[in-house]
C-alpha cells in the first residue's frame, strides 16, 4: 500500500513553475494499492471528499519532479497513475496530486435520473464541502482523453436571482473567465483574457431532426435522451433555462443564436411531456460547434452503447466505446467519460452491485422453482451483510451418479467492486468434458471459507471411499478437507506440484522423468523413475516423496481411485471461461454460468443421442487402437476367469471377473487394456462387457437427460413475500 496525498484546487502558472493553489479544505490523504488502476484512484478520491461522480467531475493531474518548467500532466489511464507512484516514491509529501473539481452538466441544472429531485432554487443539498456551492456548469468541458489537455479553472463568479427567484450564477463583475486551455498551454498571459462574444453569422442552419411542436413522449427522460442525441450528432451545445418536474426550457449555448425548446406535461398527473414551443434553426457560429460537448455525458453515451453489451460477455472495450461515440454520436469522449459510460451501460444491462446483494434470495429462490432439487445457500454475517452462497443446480446433483467419482476443486478471484473468489467444485463426464457440480462465492481463500464451502458440497455429492478430491496443496484447502471429509480421500494436482519443482529448485529438465513418475501403472515402474530423478536431483526426490508424499500425486500409490485424472485442469478451464465475466454484479455472474450450463447440457445430449457407438466419442477413439495391439497376443487360459496374455513388452494375468490386469491399466483407467481385449476373445465375451460403465453411451446420455432452465426477466419472477424481504447488504469493502 501507498500513502498518496492530495489537495483540491487550481493551478496557477508562475515564472518559473506551475503551482497548485489548494482550497481552505487543505491536504488530504488516502492509501492505495501499488497497482492501483485509474478508476480505482477516482472511487478513493470520490469517497474521500464524500462526492458523487454522478454529480461532481474531477480532474487528476500534478507537476513532474523535473528541474525545468513544464504543463502539469493530467492522468489519462492506468499507465499514467503507474508512473505518477513511481515518480513520487521518495516525494510523495513535496508534490501532491492536484484535484480539480466541475459540476456536471446533468448535475448542474437537474439530476436527469431521479426526476423526482429537479433543483428549481439552485440549492445544492447533499454537499459536504461549502466549496463546492458554487455552479461551475458553463465550465469548459474536460476532456482527460485529448492530446492537449482542458484543465478546468475555477472561475470567479457571484450569485444572482434570476426572473423566477431562483439563484444563479455569473462571472463577477471585473473578474472576466479565463480560458483554461489557454492557460494551461501557456498561450496566455499573466493577465486574465475575456472570452470574446460569439457574432451569428450569416447563414443559418436546421438541427437537422424531426422535431416539431406537439410532439409527445412518453417521459421526461426520453425527451432529454432525443435532445442528446441530436446536439451530439449536429455538433452543437444546448444549455437548460428552466427545469422542474413539469417543465423543461432549453436554448442553444450561444446566446445570439435562435435555436430553442420548452416542453411540459401534458396535464400534471401525466409523465408524458410535450413539444410546447420549438425553434430548430441555428444562426450561431461554427466556432461554437464542439465535438466535446457537455451533453455527451457518461449516461447518455452509456445509454446507446448499452445495446452492445446484451447477450454478451465483454462487450466493446475502451477504444471500442470511443470509437462508438466519434462515429455514431459525433462525439468525442475522454478516458475517464468512456469508463464511466461502460460501467453505467453495465449497470443497465447487469444490474449494479449492491442491487445484486438484494435480490440474491429472490435470485436463488426463482431457480429453485424452476430447477427442482437445487441447492443455494448464503450466508450473511450479524448485520446481515453478505459473506458466502452457495449453488448447486439439481440436474447435475442427480447426474453425479452417472460420473466417476473424482471432483477437483480449486478458486479463482473476481474482479468486480467487492471483489471475493469463486470456487467451484467439478467432475468429469465420461467424454472428458467438465461437469459443474457447485459453485461457490467466499470474501477469500481461506479455511473458513473453504469449510463452509465443501460443507454445502458434502451434503450434495455426500462422502464416501470412493470419492477422489482433486486440488492445489493450499494449506486452507488441505485443512477444510481433513475437516469435512471423513472418508474421502485427498489428491494432489500434479500440475501444481511440476510447477513448483520447477520454480524452487530450477531443474525444468527433469519434467519429463517426474510426469512419468506420474503417470506410471505400476509401483515398479514408478521406482525406476524415482531412481533417475534421486540420481540427478536429490533434493526434488526428498521433496516428492516426504514433504507432498507419493500417495497425493502418483496415480500407482493412490489410497483410491482418480482414474486418469492427474491435474485440476478441468477446474481451470472452467476458471478461464469465466474470465470476461469476473467483473460481473455476483447475480449477473450467477446469470452467465447458468446460460453457459444450460447451453451445454442441451448441446452435450444432441451428441449423445447421436452416438452410434456403445462408447462415448472419446474413449471409444481411446479403445479401438487396444484393439489392434491385442492381436497376436498369444492367451493360455488358467482358470474360467483368469488368463495369462503374453505377447508384446509386457505380459499381463487379466481377470474377466474382477476386471483387473497385473499391468494396472485395467485396474486404474476401468478401461480395458490389450490384455483384457486378448483375453476376452479368447473366453469370446464382448469386450465392452469389460468396460466401466461411466464410459458407455448410455450413461452419457442420462447424464445430459435433464434440462437447466433460466429464471426469466425480474418483471416475470413470483417470489413470496418472506423470500422478498431476505435481502442482503453488500459486505463492507
């Protein structure tokens, strides 16, 4: 963590450097984290100075160490708040961050989402700071993404009253507004320079829409977002005269220019507003149409590119936002606008955080309903603030039967606003393919989390000798295991270990004996191994056998049965199939693993049926080369079950009965291997007989038999009313 200060003000420009003048509110400070994003630095410095970045703009920037004068440099991204910590390591107290601070736009003259609270007298409740009472909505509009960069210069103003009493604001008489971009780049002087009035010119021109007076919609809302779109779309600004629940009056910002609105209710009981008074034609200067105007705010550029992120993971990233908004709104956005935008678009599409905590138990109780034999549990902690679920769809609790009993486990880290891991707890159908059993939702990897998750899993897959669990050597994991599961027993990912090796004692060029070691059938053949990795690096050996132990990552010295099931990468892939939706609201998340269970389940039981073979695609390409190993093989029968198969490197005594074989193959992968195929033409018994029947058609099928349904719209959810009033609160970050 660093200690990062800050200070709320202007610059101001002197002879020989820039310097930051701060407010009476003095210097602050907050600590971060070293790889701290730029959003990340925005929400500190928002809830530091107690402010709303839906209504309040801020602008980051500070002076460079240098010894010579240069602009101050405003950060523009994550790379830029990388190297503002790296350049203040040894200087943070000497150079602070410099905050600049503008009201919205949508702020300014009425909060466009809650209608309800349409500021008529100017009042600016909910301020903490007397600071910032003061209207800086006819600012310059600041534009972080931009080559040469806007700083906003608070500008010296006093209050007047206007026709209808309300109090507004005007640069004091004396005091003419400064042009920020020129006093950042130095083109001004020392004396403040009057923005000069813009003359109409001679030609005029239409906004180009179809607006017309009497024309109706249906809110306010929707009326604002019309206007919006065509100011960004025609390149021009509009500023608000006048703005109630009932009434909207709007003009263009040049005050020579004709171009004007006023639109009411229709009656006052009524959200629908009408078109009262319209003038379209514009008589203002070109000089005065901007590409960054102030109505391309973060709602309305979230709003239209909202569209994009339905029905899909990612959705279009930075570039791809401001790209949207140059090319379709004609608009051009910052960094800081585009961020903002994408997350508000999230949150229309997704829901926000805090919404997600709430309707959880609605969430879970609708795919009860329509799942039959769900399990979801959560867990709230005594203020009932979130703290675990759990969710375990009931087609695959009842498909577990059909599957070997070996379910690898492990976590990966979400990247939304309360952060938290997901844990998920998997098996592996008879194809090869991953098959979710529970997922799960903890503030960390730690072992009461990890025991309150496989507790829920205990009462799902039960417990048993022949259940395999499969994990990293997390000590949290470890511990919870040997708390919940009495009989089953716990492997190693040989993955992880390999990983290991190879980072703590550097001898990469042993891999090759070490996943023989692994793989190997027989505890013959794996000595030999073993052999060659002592010989060579005798501290690996001592490691393998006595710190992690044979029986967690050989196969051949396994208390149970793991099959071929060696590594956890059936968990990881489900991990990084995730990986777009980590950042997700945890129900928007929960939305998008169920869509993805659903679509398998559905495309998995097409092919099933489609299957011809008495095996599963996988293990029957697995099987037929067995088939032609097997012949020559010469087989001397012992007894009615027992056979001898000689032929080949290796002989083998197959038992038809038991399924066994003294090369291992048969009695590990519980698939027939060339003596077993041998000896079954000699006793002339199908050879598929021999097989287990977790690999068959027929249990792959009943795997995928059922369906997982989704939970609808939230319009469509019938909830009762003691599951309604079970929200939770979102756990402290």
């Amino acid at each position: 963590m660093v200690v990062l200060f800050f200070e709320v003000g202007n610059w101001e420009e002197l002879e020989d450097r820039w310097e930051f003048k701060g407010d009476v509110g003095g210097l602050k400070s907050i600590l971060v984290e070293e790889d701290i994003s730029l959003a990340g630095l925005f929400d500190k410095i928002y809830g530091k100075l107690g402010l709303s970045s839906d209504t309040m703009d801020l602008v980051l920037s500070y002076s460079p160490p240098l010894n010579k004068k240069c602009s101050p440099l405003v950060l523009k991204d994550d790379e830029d708040v990388a190297a503002l910590l790296a350049s203040r390591s040894d200087s943070t107290c000497k150079i602070p961050l410099g905050v600049i601070v503008e009201r919205t736009e949508v702020c300014a003259y009425e909060k466009s989402s809650q209608e309800s609270s349409d500021d008529t007298d100017g009042s600016h409740d909910g301020f903490r700071d007397n600071y910032f009472d003061v209207d800086y909505c006819d600012s310059e509009p600041t534009d972080v993404g931009s080559s040469r960069q806007k700083l906003p210069v608070f500008r010296n103003v006093e209050r007047t009253e206007n026709d209808n009493g309300a109090s507004v604001t005007q640069p004091a008489e004396g005091n003419p507004v400064v042009d920020p971009l020129l006093r950042l780049t130095g083109a001004a002087s020392d004396e403040a320079v009057s923005v000069p009035t813009t003359e109409a010119s001679d030609s005029t021109f239409r906004d180009g829409s179809d607006l017309h007076e009497g024309k109706y919609f249906n809110t306010k809302k929707d009326l604002k977002r019309k206007l919006s779109d065509i100011a960004m779309k025609g390149n021009f600004e509009f500023r608000t005269r006048k703005s109630n629940r009932s009434l909207w009056v709007i003009e263009c910002i040049d005050p020579n220019c004709s171009w004007r609105l006023r639109a009411s209710k229709i009656v006052p009981e009524s959200t629908k507003f009408v078109i009262r008074k319209y003038v379209g034609v514009h008589c203002c200067s070109l000089l005065n149409r901007n590409a960054n105007h102030r109505q391309a705010t973060y709602v309305v550029i979230g709003e239209q590119v909202a569209p994009q992120y339905v029905g899909v993971e990612k959705g279009p990233g930075p570039k791809g936002v401001q790209t949207f908004a140059r090319t379709k709104l004609g608009a051009q956005i910052s960094y800081y606008k585009d961020w903002r935008g994408r997350k508000h678009a999230h949150t229309l599409i997704r829901g926000s955080p805090e919404q997600s905590f709430h309707i959880l138990p609605l969430y879970f109780h609708m795919l009860e309903k329509l799942n039959p034999g769900t399990v979801t549990r959560i867990e709230v902690d005594g203020e009932s603030r979130f703290k675990y679920l759990v969710l375990a769809f009931g087609v695959a609790i009842r498909g577990f039967r059909y599957m070997r009993k070996v379910v690898g486990i492990d976590g990966t880290f979400l990247k939304g606003q309360y952060r938290g891991v997901l844990l998920v707890a998997t098996a592996q159908d008879g194809n090869g393919q991953c098959y979710p059993l529970a997922w799960g939702i903890v503030d960390s990897e730690n072992e009461d989390a990890w025991t309150w998750f496989l507790t829920q899993l205990k009462e799902v897959i039960g417990d048993t000798d022949e259940l395999a669990l499969i994990s990293d050597r997390a000590p949290s994991i470890k511990k919870a295991i040997s708390i919940v599961f009495e009989k089953a027993h716990h492997g190693a990912c040989a993955w992880h270990i390999a990983q290991n090796i190879k980072n703590k004692f550097k001898c990469a060029d042993i891999m090759g004996s070490y996943w023989s070691a692994v793989n190997a059938y027989r505890c013959e053949d794996f000595a030999g191994y073993m052999t060659e990795i002592s010989h060579r690096y005798p501290r690996v050996a001592e490691y393998l056998e006595n710190e992690v132990g044979f029986e967690k990552w050989s196969r051949c010295h396994y208390p149970g049965l793991r099959y071929n099931i060696t590594t956890t990468n059936m968990v990881e892939s489900l991990n990084s199939m995730l990986v777009n939706a980590r950042d997700f609201p945890y129900v928007a998340l929960l939305d998008v693993i169920q869509e993805k269970m659903s679509k398998w389940w559905n495309d998995r039981r097409i092919v099933a049926m489609a299957i011809t073979a008495p095996l599963t695609p996988s293990r029957e390409s697995e099987f037929r080369p067995r088939f032609a190993q097997s012949n020559g093989r010469h087989t001397l029968q012992l007894n009615p079950v027992t056979y001898h198969v000689k032929g080949g490197e290796l002989e083998g005594v197959v038992d038809i009965f038991n399924k066994t074989c003294t090369c291992k193959e048969f009695d590990i992968d519980k698939l027939p291997c060339v003596h077993a195929i041998a000896a079954a033409h000699h006793a002339q018994v199908s050879v598929y007989s021999l097989v287990f029947p977790y690999y068959t058609k027929e249990y792959y099928v009943l795997a995928y038999g059922e369906t997982i349904y989704p939970v609808g719209s939230q319009s469509q959810w019938d909830v009762p009313n003691e599951v309604a009033t079970k929200g939770s609160f979102a756990p402290r970050s």
